[in-house]
C-alpha cells in the first residue's frame, strides 16, 4: 500500500508540474474505478447493487463537474 501511495504521489506531483489543476484534477476521478475493479481483482472484494449504484453515481458526478458546458455541445466531440 505504501509503495503504491509513493507511485502515485510521483506522478501526482509530476502532472501537477507539467499541466494546470483544472486539467490535471478530473483525471484523478478515475481513480474510482481503478480502486473499485483493483478491490475486485486481488482482494476478491465484491459489491453489492447498492454499493455499485453509489460508485456509478459518484463516479458521474464528478464527471459532470469537471465538464464545462462547452463539453456539451456536438462540435467540442467532433474534428473537422
């Protein structure tokens, strides 16, 4: 555990100097969903539907914050 806080904090501090909070904080939700599917890989964790439902629904909320309006619209998603 420790050697996976020491890997992670590298990395945190290394994104945070090569690239602005504001980009760098929204990838740090997908950290969720790699604890979630780690927990199920080699601790043989399991959820129930509750607890799915509430990781899915935190998950999506800190989606939606980080998406600005513009994020939104059919031309932010397509090139030309």
């Amino acid at each position: 555990m420790a050697i996976t806080f020491f890997i992670m904090a590298l990395f945190n501090s290394e994104a945070l100097k090569r690239g602005k909070i504001a980009v760098v904080e929204p990838v740090f939700t997908l950290e969720i969903p790699v604890v979630v599917f780690l927990a199920f890989l080699f601790l043989h964790e399991g959820l129930t539907g509750i607890q799915l439902l509430l990781v899915c629904v935190l998950f999506l909320g800190l989606l939606l914050v980080s998406l600005k309006p513009h994020h939104f619209s059919k031309r932010a998603w397509l090139e030309k």
